[in-house]
C-alpha cells in the first residue's frame, strides 16, 4: 500500500542482473523462450522496485500463456528524457476493454486463487513513482505488449 508513497534512495541499478534475478525466480517452464537484449541499461532508482515491476509483468505472461511454445520478448530504447520498454508475449491476449481494469487493486480478468490481482496495479505506482506511464497494446489469442516508460 506505501510503494508509491515511500521514498526511495536512488542509486544504479543494473537491469542485466535484475532481469536474470527474476527469470530464476520465476522458473521460465522448459517450453518457453525469452530474448532479452544482450545488454540492458543501468538505471537511476531501486533494486526492490525494478524487481517488482518486471517480475509482476514476466510472471504474467508465464501464467496465462495458452500456447503449447510461450515466448517473451523483452526490449528497451533510449528516449532524449525516458527508457521506454517493452515485454510481449503470444499468450491469451486482453480484451480492449479490460486495459483500465488491470491497473486497479484486486482486479482479475481470470479466478484464479493463485493470483491476489494486485501486481498489475503495483506496477503502475512503480512506474508512476519514476515518472513514467504504461499501456498495452493486445490482440485477443495473439498475445499482448506492455510497454512502460521510466524517467532518466
């Protein structure tokens, strides 16, 4: 409840070591494939919420991935002021209409006892706190793009 409230120190946080923190963490299923850049930036901020941020949205588009070979693609580009980044996958896709949805605390788009329905909404405040904003872009049984920016 205080993410987006709290003050954190900002220092270097290296996204090649968060990125492979992560995909450890969430145990990538063998029928996956995920292409990340070789090199990703380092950024201004904090390790927990870089974690949080791109956990929430990889883990994601693990659990509710319907394809027999899940992919992730994740990537990023240098904006004058911005990193903007994107992470994709070929899962279920989100109807136009859940965009708003997703964002809000304890909202899901599935029953399912595993998920709080909060992550999503985490995300946004981290997002929020560096500046930034999130959209998604998303094709229902094709798979969907969040892309997020984070202030240099």
């Amino acid at each position: 409840s205080t993410i987006g409230k709290q003050a954190k120190d900002s220092y270097e946080v290296d996204l090649n070591i968060v990125l492979n923190k992560i995909l450890k963490r969430i145990a990538i299923p063998d029928n996956f494939i995920v292409k990340i850049p070789e090199i990703l930036p380092t950024i201004q901020g904090d390790n927990f919420r870089m974690e949080e941020l791109f956990f929430s949205i990889i883990d994601n588009a693990v659990k509710f991935n319907d394809k027999e070979k899940g992919e992730i693609i994740i990537s990023y580009s240098d904006k004058k002021n911005f990193w903007k980044f994107s992470i994709s996958d070929n899962g279920k896709g989100i109807d136009e209409k859940y965009f708003e949805k997703i964002f809000l605390a304890f909202q899901k788009l599935e029953n399912d006892y595993k998920s709080p329905g909060i992550g999503l909404s985490i995300v946004k405040k981290i997002i929020e706190q560096y500046e930034g904003e999130i959209w998604i872009e998303s094709e229902l049984t094709k798979g969907t793009t969040f892309y997020f920016t984070i202030k240099k």
